[in-house]
C-alpha cells in the first residue's frame, strides 16, 4: 500500500530542518510554515489531543472508536504531505465517503442517548470531555488550515467533510463522556 514511501525511522534528528524547512513525502523541501505543512501539522495536533483524551480513561464506546479515528487522521497526515499531483504515485491510504458516514452514524448513536441542548456549553466538565473538546477546537483549525491550502493545490472534499464532520462528533463525545463520568455539562451563562 504505503510501504514505497513509508519512512525508516533509524534516528530521529536530521539537522536539515534547521534552516526553517522540511522535507514533504515526496521530498521537496518547503517552509516550515508552508500551507501544506500548517495543514498537516493541525492533523497531527488533532491526533495528539485524541491520544490525551485516552489517556483520561474515557467511556468504553469512545475509548473503541478513538483508535480508529487516530488511524484515519494519520492516512489524511499522509495524503496531506504530498502535493496533490505527486501522491498518486504512492497509492496512499484515504478518507472516503464510508468513513463520513460512520462519523454521522457515530454521531446518530451517541446524540440518542444524551438530552436534548437547551443552552451552549461550556468547554469542560471530565477531564476526558475537556481533552475531548480541546481536539473539537483544534480539528476546526485544521479544516481551516485545509480550506486555505486548497486555495492553492487540490484538497479532496472527502478530508474537509471527514475534518468537519469529525470536529461534530468530537462535540457529542464530549458531552457523552461528561453525561458517562455523571458529571453536568457546564452551561453558558450569558448574564455572567
């Protein structure tokens, strides 16, 4: 699948970024804060936050779909490092319309069994649905980071529903994670 590109790590530090660089998949080297690295790099954020939410020892469904949802933003990192015209050489795992709508069935699921929201939420509550909402905010940098890219190179429409759909169902696992731990949702109040 992947393997042609896929990176030996043998040592960690290279010293060619220290010019303010870095090597895309197909090794062109661009700006550190090249559009297309600022889209990855948010990806990657996204990810890293879904792995601290983990580590809170979240709710059994959320704690089973999370490594999934890992798995699928390390395939879009992937397709993101190359420029649009140069991955399709390398058969790179994507995102696709299936993985869209197991994200909505997703949300479907969990939204059935919270109540119904009266008022905006504030983020926080559990430990596992403030991580939880903390990578809600950051996954919506990153289709930002993703709407700016493709200003300038192809971003297929499936990352940027995956991105957007993703940071909704991010919400609704943080208020099920809260509704799991027993703890009420802290609510906007808008006469603070």
């Amino acid at each position: 699948m992947y393997n042609r590109a896929m990176p030996r790590l043998t040592k960690i530090y290279t010293r060619t970024g220290d010019d303010g660089s870095t090597a895309l998949g197909s090794k062109q080297r661009v700006p550190k804060d090249h559009p297309r690295v600022r889209a990855y790099g948010a990806v990657d954020e996204v990810n890293s936050l879904l792995g601290l939410a983990l580590a809170q020892g979240l709710a059994p469904r959320l704690a089973e779909t999370l490594p999934v949802v890992q798995n699928l933003l390390f395939h879009l990192g992937a397709e993101l490092s190359f420029p649009a015209d140069e991955g399709a050489q390398y058969q790179l795992p994507h995102i696709t319309q299936k993985h869209i709508e197991t994200l909505e069935a997703l949300i479907d699921e969990l939204n059935a069994q919270l109540g119904s929201l009266e008022n905006f939420i504030l983020p926080g509550g559990s430990p596992g649905a403030a991580s939880l909402q903390l990578a809600r905010a950051v996954c919506r940098r990153a289709e930002r980071r993703l709407v700016t890219l493709g200003r300038e190179d192809v971003v297929r429409p499936e990352a940027l529903h995956y991105l957007n759909r993703l940071s909704d169902a991010l919400f609704v696992m943080a208020r099920y994670e809260n509704q799991h731990k027993g703890i009420s949702e802290p609510l906007w109040d808008s006469h603070a």
